[in-house]
C-alpha cells in the first residue's frame, strides 16, 4: 500500500506539483485520508519519503553502471552523468521552485546530493584518466566544475527562464562535457 500512496503522491505532483493534499490522495486511491495516514504521518512525510527513494536511487544506478565491466570509462562517465531519478520530475519548473519554498528540508537533501554526491564520478575519471580514456587533467578541478554545473542546471531560477526539460538540459550538460563545443567536422 506504501508503494501505490507514492505512486499516486508522484502522479499528483506531476499534475499540481506540491500543492495536493491528503484528501486529493485518498479520493485518487479511492480510501479514506485515515488509511493514508496509517502509512504516512503526514503529507511531508510523503514528500520527504519519495525524495529519500529519488536520491537512493540515483546512488544505487550510479553503482550498478560503475561495476558494469562491459562498458567503457567513457560510456560509464556519461552514463552516471546522465542519470534523472525517474519516479519525480525534478525538471518540472514548478516542482523545483516549489521544493526549494514548502519543503526546504527535501531541497537540502537534493542540494548536498549536488554538492557533495561526486565520490563514483571521481572514480570514473580517476581510473579513465589511468587507463588512457581521459586526457591527464586535476580531478578536483574537474568535479568541482561538474558540480558547478549541476547546481545551475538544478536550480529553480534557472528553470523559470527556461523551456527545457530538466533532462534535456542533463543531456546537454554532458554531450558539452564529453564532446566540447567544437565541431570536429569542419
């Protein structure tokens, strides 16, 4: 029951972002707000739980594409680069705006991922840049700027002057990161 409450939570928040409430909830379930809340304390109670699950799963498909031996460092860097948690639409211009406003908690959470979430990306690079994939660049330098990056593409002002999803953005992020700017066809 938890797992179809944050099912329904997420398909509320696509459609008014975090201004559903518990009845919206219990009438899109088809139960009362008491079943609602046997599960979940409360409506931030929710919010935070799904962010939880967003953040571990970012962490869980960095591991999982790190220890796939088959791919490339270079497959890997853009893999983990690329990686959008697929259960909240964390490019919805609202929804971000909105995390950042009534539920600054679950945005510190998403802001320390950004910040301080870089330790497999370091990884990729480090043993990339040991096996003659990367040029020989100072890897702190280069995280730092990965991060820089990744800050301004999440952040809510960013978004309110942009029409791109989240994840277009991301695949532009990475295809400059891994590619450059340069056309090598001319």
């Amino acid at each position: 029951m938890k797992k179809q409450l944050q099912e329904t939570v997420l398909e509320l928040i696509v459609q008014k972002g975090l201004k559903f409430t518990i009845d919206d909830i219990a009438a899109k379930q088809g139960i009362s707000k008491r079943t609602v809340y046997e599960h979940f304390d409360s409506k931030q109670h929710l919010i935070e739980t799904i962010v939880d699950d967003a953040i571990e799963e970012v962490k869980q498909r960095e591991q999982e594409i790190f220890h796939k031996k088959e791919l490339s460092y270079k497959q890997k860097l853009t893999a983990v680069l690329s990686i959008v948690p697929s259960g909240l639409s964390f490019g919805d211009t609202v929804l971000l705006e909105q995390m950042k406003r009534f539920a600054p908690n679950e945005w510190i959470k998403i802001d320390e991922l950004i910040q301080n979430g870089w330790q497999t990306v370091q990884k990729v690079i480090e043993r990339g840049i040991k096996n003659g994939e990367f040029r020989p660049l100072h890897v702190p330098s280069v995280i730092q700027l990965l991060r820089g990056v990744s800050m301004a593409i999440f952040d809510p002002d960013y978004h309110t002057h942009n029409v791109n999803s989240l994840e277009k953005n991301v695949a532009t992020m990475v295809d400059v990161i891994m590619h450059g700017l340069i056309n090598e066809e001319e």
